[in-house]
C-alpha cells in the first residue's frame, strides 16, 4: 500500500519523469513534423525539376467557372488548357461531383498536378452564420471559432479546397459596404478574431479532409476607401497603417494562414497587386510568410486602370517582380510570364519561388497523394446542412444579437404575451436573412416569421411596407391589429443584399418610410419592440427614440429566426457588444472610438474640435451592448506585475446584481498620456467574456506588457515608451474606471520588424 508520506516523497520523481517523457513526446512531434517538411521539399523539387516554364506559369493561373465575383473575363478554351497542365486553380466550383469532374480533366495532364478549388466562403457555407460584422459583435472567440469550423467543414465535404477568408480589414466608414465582411473597427479586437477565423478555417492539420485553406485579405488597408467608395484609393503614412490597420493582418499570418490576397487599392501610390514593399518585403521578408499570394479578383489585370502598368506584360512582370504567386481571373501571367522569364526579364527563380509556394500547399492537403480526397458525395450529403452544423449556427447567432435599449423591461417577453403584432416585410424574408456573400441554401433558412409562427402566441403578421420601395402598406390594418396584440414586433432595416463588396453608399440611414412605421405603432402606446437587421453601423434616430427597446440583430443566417426569438423570449439573455461606433448623423462618417488627442480637445470649452450643428457623440459607442440583468463594476486596483514581461495587472470586479443569469464583455481601453507621437485618447487592449448567475462576483484580471503599452513608428519598430499611462476598465468604450500607471523603465526598441 502506497501511502500519502510515500507519495510525497515520490512526486519530484513523478514530476522529473513527466518531464522528461512530455521533452520526449514534443521532440518526437517536432521531428516527425521536420521529417514530413524534408519529404514534402523533396517532392516538390523533384516534380519542379520536371515541369516545363508553361506548366509552372499553369500553377499561377486561377480561372473562374459559373458565376463571376467582377467583370466577365475571356478564359478560352478552359477545360483544354486544364487537361494539358496549364491551370492551377479554379474559382467558383462546388460539390463534390463537380469537383470531381474538373480534377478528372486535371489528371489526364501530362504531370498530373491536382487543381485547387476556391470559393468566397465568408459567413457559413450550405449552413449560413451571422455576416461576420455581427459574428463579431459576439466577443466571443470560441464561437467565432466554431463559425469558421462548421463553414470549413461544410466546404471541404463539397469538394473545396480554399477559402477566400478572413477579411480582416479595420472599417471606420461604414459607408463603405464592406465592413460587413470585417471584425468592425477596432485592430486589436480584429487581431483576435483573424485568429480565431484562421485556426477555425485550418484547424491543426491541413490534411484533415473537414479542414480548409484560409486567405487573409485584403492586403493592405483596403478598409480606408477615401469616402467610403468601393475600390478607391488609400491615403494613409506608414505609421497610420501600422498602428490602426496593420495588426490583424499579421496576426492572421502569425495564426498560421495559408495564403494572403491582394488588395485592389493602392498603398503608397502603388497597386496593392504590384507592391513589392507590400508583399515581398513586409509579408514576406520582413514576417516569414511562406504561403502563397493570390490577386483580387482581376486586379493584376487592373494595374493598367491605375496607370501603372502600360499594358498585360508589364503587369505580369510587376506582378512577379513584387511577390504575387497567383493571378485571380487575368491572363497577364498565362499570355505573358513565359516569354518574360524565357527572355531573361523576369530571373527563373521568381516564377519558382511563387510555383514552390503553390505546389506546398497543394500537398499539405493531401492532393497528391489523392487528388479526388475531398470529392466525396458520401461525405458531402452526411456533413452538409447537418442537424450538427444547424445547432452551431444558432449557437453562434444567439450570441450575435445586441440589446440596444430596454425601456420598462419590455424584453424578455413575459409568458404573459398571448398575441404579437408581427410587422415588416424582412421578417419572412428567407433571403435577405442569408444577406450578402451568402453560400447557404435559403430553402433551409428560418425566417423570424417562421420561428414566431412555433412559439405558443397568436401571430398577427402586416408587411408593413414594401420590401424593394419602403413605401408604407395598409397602415389603418397594420395599426388596427397593434391594437389588438400585446406587443408589437418591428423588423426594419436595410435589405441583405445592402451591404457587402459594391455596396457602398452615401446615406446609410434606414428608410424614412420604415421608421415613421415604427413611430406610428409606438404611438399606439402598444410596447414595441424593433429589430434592426442590417450588415453595417446604420442611423435609425427616429425609430430608436420611439420604440421602447431596440435589438441589433444584423444578419444572422439559417437560423436567424430561431436565434432572434430565443432572445426576444428570454432563452438566451442577449451578451453581444458593437463592434464598431453607431453614428448620430452622417456628418460624423467615419467615425470611431479610437480618435487621436487634438491640440484642442473638448474640455477646451467652445474653442474645441466639434460640430456647430450636430453632436460629437455617436449614437451608440464602439462596444456598446446592454443585457437582461444589470452589471456593476467596482474596486478596480493597478497591481504590481511579475517583474519580468508583465509591468502590471489591471483588477476590476464585476458583479451580476438583477434577476437573470448573463454574460458580460469586460473591456480593457489604455490611454498612453505622454508619447513622441499623437496617440489615441483610448485603444482596447484586453477583453474576457464572462458569465454571473444572480449576485455572483468575479474578478478579472489583466496582464500589462509591452504589447499593451506600445506603438509602431513610421519605419515599422514597435517603441514602448517610459512614462504615465491611464487604464480603463468597464462595459463599454464610454462607460469605466479607471487607474493610472507609471512604467520607469528605459525607453527600449522591441520586435523591430525590417
């Protein structure tokens, strides 16, 4: 019998043993990885030494099938030029018959280099999620993960091999349509959610068939369009680019991302497409990517609309030149990069480099070793739209939803609610829940109608108004049966297909006809309750002043009708937070919380930086988002680090003092109060999600060190200054305590980047 004195003096042993078997495991994983790195290097240089220029200018090559994300390209007889070697990838094929029929094509080539199917699979695939804005609006990565997982999944069991996400462009415009696709307008929170989509995309291991290629885009700061207008160009220095935008980028590469795209707008007065600093010296030189690069969809091609290049050869040559491996839907490469290097103006070793890179990928997918591996239709009909991926999507879109305003507690509803006057047009639209971007099988979707028509309460259900003219239908019926009800639902907004890539617009306000609707039902003194569906920060000032409580549930995807009435119920206390600032008035776009410090600030009374006719204040600021219980924060203490990396800890209680069990986003914001450079009055800098049943406390705690307390200078070095620095603990960008901090050390250069 071995006794508890025994076990004492044992566990040193026990320890030391662990150790040294847990050294062992990890050494023998690093070597087996490095073993299957040398067989892949030497497979790989072997098939290169026996390809001809075409075949590896063919690897460079990505044609469009079926629909097209652009203008319509001339691709010529594609299916020939497949069977004899010359494509690398297509865009736009799905399922795994389909699939299968171009990689038959692909094998009857002479060296039999498998395709690369790709597809912009940005927000679930069969099973639609949340527009990614509102995924965000979550703040909470396990589900984001678990978004990105499902949609991975779904894909690989159609047959496809790429997808053309995350966009992790930092949007401060929301004129601009696609701050749908973002993380909203915060680089530090954009940074975690590139992560997180990432890791959900690949997973651990590419080889696994339920895992996909990710591609981070749009690289570089295609999200500050000049005026918000789609495909303009971008006026930003180094360190603006570096500071507000670069982060979530490199977080993407540092998460382990496949390829990189290119942007379509300029940098530095250079086509993203064709920018050496860009792409060669910065993503790969400079942060070790040794993925590949694909251009926007015909942007090599477009480097002539720029003026930079006089015509196809000169922007297959800029193309090459700057580090761009695959060209998306041109023939700058396929017309023009053989006779180039055959000439001697592009050198060999860059068309090989960019081949190499491909050719990688391709075999961390197991496509050599069998080419057909992801074209299962076994797989696909078991694994597609699955009871599974279902339960994920709600999942994820209940968390998605934000509670704007609760005025008199009017949400959750009571079981008191025997009838809901159901008004406006986009609650029974299956198609505008699947909203923009969308690869989900609208057949499947559940409409808030749908879901309503479950629930144990009579449904009285107007449209409201016409869904493609706003213009108010039948409002003496509509009023009529808001008398009648209890409550009265109003779903406005802008439609699905609203915001998203082309979807720039100059006003953003939802339609006047829809929020009069929303004023005259709320005069009828019934308790009215709005749903803003929408893919972008909106400006609905009357109808949120009408209606007692306001939720933000933007475009959820196959289960949006489930997810939105387990919240207006109660089955799921809304916890998600704005990713991005709610303007007042379009006079204030853009608009954002992380504005620099002035030389004339607001408390500098009238002769300060502000509007003479309309507020500085948002409507809703970036992080903003109430719940069905009520949080207080207190005792929140600076505390000393651990002398080495972490120069404090930040403490904060929080504290679940109504009725319901609920989460809470805890945000941490630090203002550095003396720099070399302008800085923001505030940057987040820590968040943690937690849950609190009734009357419980917690404290959450956050680590300080120099990723906290540090800037980008214009030469890209990361400078973390001595001096006074101001945290800010609370539920929001505008509302929490705060501390102060003194770092003593010297001024120190860390993680210098070129």
């Amino acid at each position: 019998m071995v006794t508890r004195y025994a076990l004492t003096l044992l566990r040193p042993l026990l320890m030391a043993a662990s150790a040294v078997f847990f050294m062992t495991v990890f050494q023998s994983c690093a070597s087996s990885q490095d073993d299957e790195e040398r067989r892949m290097d030497r497979f790989v240089s072997s098939l290169m030494k026996k390809m001809t220029i075409e075949e590896k200018v063919g690897q460079l090559v990505q044609i469009p099938a079926n629909f097209t994300t652009g203008p319509e390209v001339e691709t010529g007889d594609y299916k020939k030029a497949i069977a004899e070697g010359y494509v690398g990838s297509m865009l736009n094929v799905e399922g795994a018959a389909e699939t299968r029929k171009y990689q038959e094509l692909a094998m009857q080539s002479r060296l039999k280099i498998p395709l690369l199917f790709g597809k912009d699979v940005i927000h679930g695939y069969r099973t639609g999620f949340p527009v990614p804005i509102g995924e965000a609006a979550s703040f909470d990565l396990e589900a984001i993960e678990r978004s990105a997982r499902c949609a991975a999944r779904e894909a690989a069991a159609s047959g496809i091999h790429w997808t053309f996400a995350p966009m992790v462009d930092v949007g401060w415009d929301s004129r601009w349509g696609r701050v749908m696709e973002g993380a909203g307008e915060d680089p530090y929170y954009g940074a975690a959610v590139a992560r997180a989509r990432v890791r959900g995309f690949q997973g651990d291991d590419l080889s696994d068939t339920l895992t996909i290629l990710s591609c981070v885009k749009h690289f570089a700061a295609y999200g500050a369009p000049i005026a918000g207008k789609e495909y303009n160009s971008v006026d930003m220095s180094m360190g603006q680019f570096a500071n507000f935008y670069m982060l979530p980028y490199k977080a993407g590469i540092e998460a382990g991302a496949a390829t990189v795209m290119s942007a379509f707008n300029d940098f530095c007065s250079v086509p993203c497409t064709v920018n050496r600093q860009l792409l060669r010296d910065i993503l790969k030189d400079d942060w070790g990517f040794d993925g590949f690069v694909v251009s926007d969809y015909n942007s090599l091609g477009e480097v002539i609309n720029h003026r930079c290049a006089a015509d196809g050869r000169e922007a297959a040559r800029k193309g090459i030149e700057a580090g761009l491996d695959m060209e998306m839907s041109t023939d700058c490469y396929s017309s023009h990069l053989a006779g180039l290097v055959r000439e001697k103006e592009v050198p060999m070793k860059l068309l090989d480099d960019a081949v190499r890179r491909i050719l990688e990928q391709k075999y961390r997918l197991g496509l050599f070793e069998d080419p057909f591996r992801y074209s299962s239709e076994a797989r696909e009909k078991s694994i597609v739209s699955s009871a599974e991926s279902h339960a994920d999507a709600l999942y994820v879109s209940e968390r998605s939803v934000v509670l704007l305003k609760n005025e008199g507690n009017i949400l959750p509803l009571s079981p008191d609610v025997k009838t809901v006057a159901l008004v406006g047009g986009l609650s029974k639209s299956a198609h505008d829940m699947c909203a923009k971007w969308s690869c989900a099988d609208e057949r499947l979707a559940v409409t808030l109608y749908d879901a309503m028509m479950r629930r144990d309460v009579e449904v009285l259900y107007n449209e409201g108004y016409n869904l493609d003219t706003d213009e108010i239908l039948d409002m003496e019926k509509t009023l009529a049966d808001v008398r009648k009800a209890d409550v009265a639902v109003v779903a406005i907004g802008e439609r699905g297909e609203y915001s998203g890539e082309m979807r720039s617009r100059g006003d953003i306000e939802i339609a006047r006809e829809q929020q009069e609707l929303v004023q005259a039902i709320a005069a009828t003194g019934t308790p009215t309750v709005v749903l803003l569906m929408c893919g972008r920060p909106v400006i609905f000032n009357e109808a949120r002043q009408a209606a007692g409580s306001v939720l933000c549930t933007w475009w959820l995807g196959s289960e949006a009708g489930n997810a939105i009435c387990n919240v207006l119920w109660g089955d799921y206390n809304p916890s998600g937070k704005l990713p991005a600032t709610f303007p007042l008035h379009h006079g204030q776009i853009p608009i954002y919380y992380q504005y620099k410090s002035t030389g004339r600030p607001a408390s500098n009374g009238w002769w300060h930086s502000r509007y003479m006719d309309i507020p500085n204040e948002p409507a809703y600021p970036f992080g903003y988002g109430l719940s069905y219980t009520e949080f207080s924060y207190s005792d929140l203490q600076v505390l000393p680090g651990d002398g080495k990396d972490v120069h404090a800890r930040v403490s904060v209680k929080v504290a679940n003092t109504g009725s319901r069990s609920g989460e809470e986003v805890v945000q941490l914001y630090v203002r550095d109060e003396v720099a070399a450079i302008t800085r923001p009055v505030k940057e987040l800098k820590g968040f943690r999600k937690i849950a609190l049943d009734p009357g419980e406390t917690a404290e959450v705690v956050f680590d300080i060190t120099d990723a906290q307390l540090g800037f980008w200078t214009e030469s890209l070095e990361y400078v973390v200054e001595p001096g006074d620095f101001t945290f800010m603990a609370g539920t929001d960008s505008e509302h929490f305590l705060s501390g102060g901090f003194t770092l003593e050390e010297s001024l120190h250069l860390k993680m210098k980047e070129r």
